[in-house]
C-alpha cells in the first residue's frame, strides 16, 4: 500500500504539472465497486467539470485536490492505485477506472488493480476526514507531546501503535520497520511501556525515515509508480524491511522476520534489544 513517501513523490510530480489546468471533462468508467464514495460518479464528474485544480495538498496517504469555488476533490489510492498524467495518444493504461481531461488537453488516468482506491467531494477536508491524525511531515502538530499523549494508555504493541492512523497519519507497514530500527526500539515493546528516551528517538526518527524514503522516491514493490510512471528505490537502501536473513547493516547481525498484529515485521535484534 502507498505510504506518506508514495503518496508525497505522486503529489509533487502533479503539483507541478497540473496546478492552474481547469478541468474539461470527467469520466468514471461503471464498475460494481464503487469509485466515488458519498454521490453519484454522475454528480461527481459535473462537480469537477469546469474547474480549476488550485494546489494539489497530501494528509497522510490522502492525496487533497483544492478546486475552484470552495470545494476539495480527496483521493486516497490504497492498495493498488496510480494516478497518471499522460497525453490522449499515449496507449490505455491497464485496469483504467477514471479519467480527467485537462484543458490542456492531457488527462489524469486513474488505475487501480484491486479497486480499493476511492474518490469523495468535500467542503472542508478536516471534516471529511475526523479521524485522522497529525500528519507525520507537520512539524507543527506532530509533537513529542501529542506522541506521549497518545502512548500513555496504549496496551498495543509499538509496532500496530505506529500503524494507527489516529496517532500519526501517513505510517504503514514498511516505513514503521525502518523508524523502529532507527530508533533501536523493539516493535513489540507495548507503547504504554515506552521511555521517555525511546519516545524521543521515535519521534526524530520518524521524520527523518520518511524524508530519507522520500529522497529515493518511496518505495516500489510491483504496482507503485509515481505521476510519470517512474518506480521508487527506497528498498535498495532500506535499513530492515524485506531484508529476513541478510545483515543489519549497522551491526552486521542477522535481520529477523515474524508477524505482529498480523503484519509481517522485521528488525535486528541486536540493535533493537531494547
């Protein structure tokens, strides 16, 4: 699934080629699953018709198209989703479920293998999306505060605590392997047995993974690609995910791999002790 640094690398590639285009024309192609969630795909494509894509803004894994006329166009791509700027003679892309024309004549293709992807209008994001936590990238909101608040209580481990969006959005499975070993924490330590040291060092680190993620253009099993198409290189410098059997390259032991919370979850037990 699309992470902070996926969802971050598609949203710079498109604010820069579609910010100020106008929307033509929408068309969300019938499908038993739902694309659009909260209307009709029909009230949803004369919504955006005829306007302007003002900024392109991410909040977690959500990517936030601000339109003309007061009104949000929120995406999130889940499992599988792309969402690609191509020219009308460029060949269909595989699994298409949606695409904008541009005044400019380009289109945003929408993609999606599983489906899971889903399209909502909104006025004001915040509402839209109650849950969510503070982004993982807003210095402003992300606090050590607001981070020893929310593990106080939590009888979870780190791991499935890092996961939960209600406490930093944008984390998911890859990048919380790579900021506990960055920050030498077990992942499953319970988040209420946290020190105030380790509490620290996650903090700092999960900034610092995800930029360092972000420099490599996020990550690409088999189905990410950014606005161009091009795949993401993170796993050739990735600390411990994916990596069972091959050394820490901090210490040279061997990476360990087994499941927590019913995610496969890998660290160096060297490293992360505790």
């Amino acid at each position: 699934m699309p992470e902070l640094p996926e969802v971050e690398t598609v949203r710079r590639g498109l604010a820069s080629q579609v910010t100020g285009r106008a929307v033509a024309r929408v068309r969300i192609f019938p499908d038993r699953v739902p694309l659009v969630r909260g209307t009709t795909p029909e009230a949803f494509a004369a919504a955006l018709a005829g306007r302007r894509l003002e900024c392109v803004e991410r909040r977690g894994k959500y990517l936030l198209f601000r339109l003309s006329g007061g009104l949000w166009w929120i995406a999130h791509l889940r499992m599988t989703g792309s969402v690609r700027l191509r020219r009308p003679e460029e060949p269909p892309d595989p699994h298409l479920r949606a695409v904008l024309t541009l005044d400019d004549g380009r289109e945003l293709r929408w993609a999606d293998v599983r489906k899971f992807g889903t399209w909502q209008l909104a006025e004001d994001p915040d509402a839209a999306l109650p849950s969510l936590g503070p982004d993982a990238l807003d210095a402003g909101r992300f606090t050590l505060e607001h981070l020893r608040r929310a593990a106080v209580r939590r009888r979870t481990p780190v791991k499935s605590f890092l996961l939960d969006q209600t406490v930093v959005a944008g984390l998911g499975n890859i990048y919380a392997d790579e900021v506990l070993h960055a920050a030498r924490v077990p992942p499953d330590r319970l988040a209420a047995a946290l020190s105030e040291a380790e509490l620290e060092r996650l903090w700092r680190a999960i900034p610092a993974v995800l930029e360092r993620a972000l420099a490599h253009g996020g990550t690409s099993f088999r189905d990410f690609v950014d606005s161009s198409g091009v795949l993401g290189r993170y796993l050739e410098v990735a600390w411990v995910h994916r990596r069972a059997g091959h050394p820490c390259p901090v210490c040279g032991g061997p990476v360990a791999s087994g499941r927590i919370g019913g995610r496969s979850t890998y660290w160096c037990p060297r490293c992360q002790a505790g």
